[in-house]
C-alpha cells in the first residue's frame, strides 16, 4: 500500500509543481499578471511549489525502503522523473495546445519507460 500512496503522492506533487514552473507562463499568455513584477510572479510560484512539497516530501518517506517504503532512492528518482514527464506533456497539450506529441518525443518517453525497467531490475 506504501507503493501506490507515494505515486499518488508524487502524481499530485508533480501537478502542483507544473504549475509553479510553468502555469505562471499560461497566466502571462491570458493577460492575468501580464503587469506583474518579476518578484511577484516569484513568489506566486513559492507557494504554489511550497504546496508541491507538501506532497514530494511526504512521499518520498513513505516510499523510502529505508523507512519501511518499497522503493530505493533511485527508484524514487526514476519514478518522480517519468511521472513529471507524464504531467508535463498533458499540462503542455492541454494548457499550451503545443500540437501533441512528435516521433522524437515519444522516443524520448520510451527511453524513461526502459530507466524505469533498468532501475528496478536486479
């Protein structure tokens, strides 16, 4: 049960850490904080990423085998990679209408599909 709690967790971190980095780009593009200073836009992002650790953390400790979790530290790692990569291509569809996926992006989500297999093999 750890295992599936620490890749909902990091699912949910991962959103929110989309956002911090790149829904502040979305809000420039609709006119929201066009006029915003730098620092504000900074510090919008702060927030939305201390909501993001309020996720990655918790998620690594479960997840951690050193605490009792399933997963190695390079495992975790592996894992946080490919999820980010999985919300970031629907945020950047969806939000950015960047036109879907390419040959070579689909290369490059296989390749992470086959860390995922290498990390875990014994």
């Amino acid at each position: 049960m750890n295992a599936l709690y620490t890749i909902l967790l990091l699912i949910v971190s991962n959103i929110f850490m989309t956002f911090a980095w790149y829904g502040h780009l979305k809000l420039q593009q609709t006119g929201s904080i066009t006029n915003w200073p730098l620092y504000g836009v900074v510090l919008f992002s702060w927030i939305i990423a201390l909501v993001e650790y309020s996720f990655q953390v918790p998620a690594n400790r479960i997840g951690f085998i050193g605490n009792g979790g399933s997963f190695t530290l390079m495992q975790l790692k592996v894992i946080q990679e490919v999820i980010t990569l999985i919300v970031f291509i629907v945020f950047s569809t969806v939000a950015f209408n960047t036109g879907g996926l390419h040959w070579n992006h689909l290369a490059a989500c296989i390749c992470l599909i086959l860390a995922v297999y290498f990390v875990f093999m014994k």
